[in-house]
C-alpha cells in the first residue's frame, strides 16, 4: 500500500507564483522562494502579512488559489496534509485549551497515569 505512506521526499522547497485568495482578499500575492534542502528558514514580515497562511499552504492546510508548491522534484501543490514530508508546531499548541486531559479521553489520561505508575515503580 506504497500510497497510504508519508511521502519520503526530500530537497529544496519551492513556492513557484504561489497566491491565496479568500473571496476578493488577497492573502498572499505571487510569491516565489526557494528553501535549500537542509537550512534553517524564516519568514519574517508584519502582522497579517501572510505567513501563517504561506506556512498552511506549504503543510497542505490551505490549497493555493494560484501557484505551485513543491520538494524535491515532487508537485506537492494539491497532495494531502498526512502525506506530505512537512511538520507543523502551531504558534498555540493547546487544541482543546478549555478541555482537561479527562475531559478530552479519559483512556489517555489513564494511559498516562499508568506509564506514572511505572516510573515510580521503577525508581524505587
Ligand atoms: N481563513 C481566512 N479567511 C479570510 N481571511 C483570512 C483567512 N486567514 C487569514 N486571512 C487574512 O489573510 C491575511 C494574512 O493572514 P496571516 O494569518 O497569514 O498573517 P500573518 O503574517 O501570519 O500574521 P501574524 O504575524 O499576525 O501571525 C490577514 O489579513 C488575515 O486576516
Ligand atoms: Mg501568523
């Protein structure tokens, strides 16, 4: 099942005329940039500038109005999020900030509880 997998592809990103529209809003326009495979990258702008929105395109949160993305020699423009060779830390990582770990599964926070458990066992 070769499709099911995260695809394995490495090498430079590219954002080729890359554009997101929400209605007549232009989120971003015609950008173009290349990240080389193995460096560290930032996007530095003003708010509201467009990089959440440029960073969701890339993790295949968003799909661009216009403009191609790819790694490698791989077209990732339209491939979906869970195949994609990219990761995302959000700037806000509690998903649920008003849930409890119980509220959210109880079976997690006995998972949890029980792996306590055993590290204190195990330090004894
Ligand atoms: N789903 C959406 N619908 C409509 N407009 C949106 C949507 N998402 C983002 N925008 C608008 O697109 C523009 C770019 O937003 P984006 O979040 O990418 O900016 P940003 O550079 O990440 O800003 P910040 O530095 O504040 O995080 C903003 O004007 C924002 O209001
Ligand atoms: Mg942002």
């Amino acid at each position: 099942m070769a499709n099911s997998k995260v695809s394995q592809d490495t090498g430079d990103l590219k954002l080729n005329r890359v554009s997101k529209h929400y209605g007549d809003f232009c989120a971003v326009d015609d950008l173009s940039l290349i990240v080389p495979d193995g460096s560290f990258f930032a996007l530095l702008g003003p708010s509201g500038c467009g990089k959440t929105t440029t960073l969701r395109m890339i993790a295949g949160l968003e799909e661009p109005s216009a403009g191609t993305i790819s790694i490698g020699d791989t077209d990732i423009t339209t491939q979906k999020s869970y195949r994609r060779n990219v990761n995302t830390v959000f700037q806000n990582y509690a998903l649920f900030p008003h849930l409890t770990i119980l509220k959210i599964s109880p079976s997690v926070y006995v998972g949890v509880e029980l792996k306590m458990l055993k590290l204190r066992l195990k330090m004894r």
